[in-house]
C-alpha cells in the first residue's frame, strides 16, 4: 500500500482531475444498466415489443433486430445521466478550479497524491440557497482511482472537508450520492452523515429511475469539540 497526502489543487493537476472524475462516473454505466433491465417497465418492453413484432409480421428476425434496438437505447439511457454530470460540471464549478474554489474564502478543493499521482479529489462550496438559514457547506466532486480504493483515502478527504467546514464556521456540510452508489452511502453514514431526503437530480435521472439521497452532517461548534476532548480524556 503506497503512502498518500493531502494537499490543495494546483493548477497543474486540472488534466488529472478531470480524468480521474470522467472515469470514476463512467464506472457507473455497468450498475445503471443493469438497474434499468430490472424495473418493470423494461421487463414489460423487452418482452411486448419483440412479441408484438412476431405477431404482426410472422418474422423471427425482426422481434431480434427490435430487441437489440431496445438494448442499445437502454444503454444509452443508463450512460447518459453520467455523461450529462460530466459536462455539468466541466461547465461550471471545475470549468476553472482555481476561480471557482480558491478567489473567496469558504471554499477549497483537494487532491490526494500518491507516488506523484493524483489518486483522489474532492472540492467544497458554500451553498447559495437562500432557504438555508445556516451557514451551510457542499461536498462535491468525491472520488477515488479504482486502483486506489481501500486505502482510507475517501474517508481522508471527507474528514479534510469536515475540519474545513468547522474551521470556516459552517454549521452543516451537505452532500448528495445516487441510490447507486451503495459503498459511498454506506461511507457517509458510518462517518455520521444524516439522510435528509431523495430527489431526482435531472430528467435524465428521472427517466433512469435512479434518484439520489441527499445527506448532511451536523458540525459541531470548536469550543463543542474541545468540551467532548476533555470529555474523552477525563
């Protein structure tokens, strides 16, 4: 197991991080699919439409060519929510890392690094939702190389938001994970992340059938922190 750090994003590590962060949402395609084949509505299709076919035009090849037809357009529909996150986000807040997370105070994004290679990323931005009476912090971007996984290293970047969210005065950190995603849910709440909620991120989504849950931890206050040391060391 190769050592890694932590460390602030540099503008040297852009071609990286978008590399890892396409890779790491391609990942979910295989899952999606397979999550697509399952829902009822896909069943009833890929069982009506070929039959259908047969019974009108008496042919085998035709129900053959619509089934292959309905499996590409399925694929299709399981990639293209992730393709869209992509696009999103290279459009917006990792258009220009350094602008978007590094010109106001409140807001960062890390890099971990193994062996001169980033192996892991996450940012954090202040929410701009005017419902939200607390100072509030997002979680974005988590991800870690394949190669890399079983290390620690996610659990290392969501403490290093944590303590930044605590040392910038923030109440809460919220974030938001696919229903796909079933070790990074089990992640955030082992690390004390509350679930606050599931709603469809896009349209695309949507038509997946693939909702997220939408979570939140509670920061605790410093002079609360130093009371529960004490605490501990009594």
């Amino acid at each position: 197991m190769a050592p890694y750090h932590i460390r602030k994003y540099q503008e040297r590590d852009d071609e990286c991080v978008r590399d890892l962060y396409s890779k790491g949402m391609a990942e979910h395609v295989p899952t999606a699919f397979c999550h697509i084949l399952k829902l009822p509505r896909t069943l009833v299709l890929l069982l009506g439409a070929p039959v259908t076919v047969l019974l009108l035009t008496g042919s085998w090849l035709l129900p053959l060519l619509v089934t292959l037809t309905v499996l590409t357009a399925l694929l299709f529909v399981a990639k293209y929510p992730w393709m869209n996150l992509v696009a999103v986000a290279f459009n917006t807040d990792m258009s220009d890392i350094t602008k978007n997370y590094f010109s106001e105070r409140g807001s960062c994004f890390w890099v971990a690094e193994s062996e001169g290679q980033v192996v892991g990323m996450v940012g954090a931005l202040p929410m701009k939702d005017p419902a939200l009476r607390e100072k509030t912090l997002e979680l974005l971007h988590l991800c870690v190389s394949s190669q890399h996984r079983g290390q620690g290293i996610a659990k290392a970047l969501i403490r290093t938001v944590l303590q930044f969210g605590q040392d910038q005065g923030y109440s809460a950190v919220v974030l938001d994970t696919s229903v796909l995603q079933q070790s990074a849910l089990g992640l955030y709440q082992s690390m004390g992340f509350q679930k606050k909620g599931r709603f469809f991120f896009s349209f695309s989504m949507r038509l997946a059938a693939i909702d997220s849950v939408l979570f939140q931890y509670r920061i605790p206050s410093v002079q609360d922190s130093k009371l529960l040391r004490q605490r501990k060391d009594l």
